[in-house]
C-alpha cells in the first residue's frame, strides 16, 4: 500500500519538480497545493502519511501549519517534514519547537530528501 504524501508550497515550480520526483518512484500518492490558506481543510480532507511543508508561504507560514497540526488530536499522527530555503540552525530548531519530524533545505539532492521521507515512513 503506498503512502500518501502531501505538499504544501508556494512556490509553482519547486512544488511541481517535488511532486514529479517522488511520483516517479512509483511508492507515492502524492497531493500537492500552493494555498496555504486552506492548508488545514486539505490536511483534514487527505490525511496524508506525511506532509512536506514549506516555511515561508504567504498567507499561512508553514511553522504556523505544522503547529496546527502536532496539536490537534486528531491529525498529530501525521509526520511533518518542514522544509525550506532558509539554512540557518535557529530555523531548524523553531521547526522541531513546533513538532517537525524533520526539517530539510530546499536545496538538496533528491536522494537525500527520499532518504528523509523513507526514514520517517518507516
């Protein structure tokens, strides 16, 4: 049974190389969005195994999301990748503050962002 992956980030393309690049594993149901604003009637609506979630996002910043979901009973089973350009220690740390179970950079080679989501699905 595949896990399903949700993706919320503004960004058009990187959302778009993301989503191709773990739908073409083949061992992904992926969903993905930009609307950030909505982000929690997706997370209700989908229930993802996992989501990769952005941090800087116009409407709703992803730390916001996250939070929502680690402290909602009846979501916080969800694993929550953040992810984002910012590279700074003081970022991954606000991130687990929150509840992430990791926090990746957006730049990074697809391995190792399939290693992280492997890991954390496991």
């Amino acid at each position: 049974m595949s896990k399903k992956i949700l993706i919320i980030d503004d960004d058009d393309d990187h959302l778009a190389v993301t989503s191709n690049l773990l739908r073409h594993i083949g061992k992904f149901n992926v969903v993905a969005s930009t609307d950030s604003a909505s982000a929690m009637e997706i997370i209700r609506r989908e229930k993802p195994d996992l989501i990769l979630l952005d941090i800087m996002m116009p409407k709703v910043d992803g730390l916001s999301i996250c939070k929502q979901v680690k402290e909602s009973s009846d979501l916080n089973y969800i694993k929550v990748i953040v992810y984002s350009a910012k590279i700074f220690e003081v970022d991954r740390k606000n991130a687990m503050k929150v509840g992430a179970d990791a926090y990746i950079s957006k730049v990074i080679e697809s391995g190792k962002l399939i290693d992280t989501i492997n890991k954390i699905l496991s």
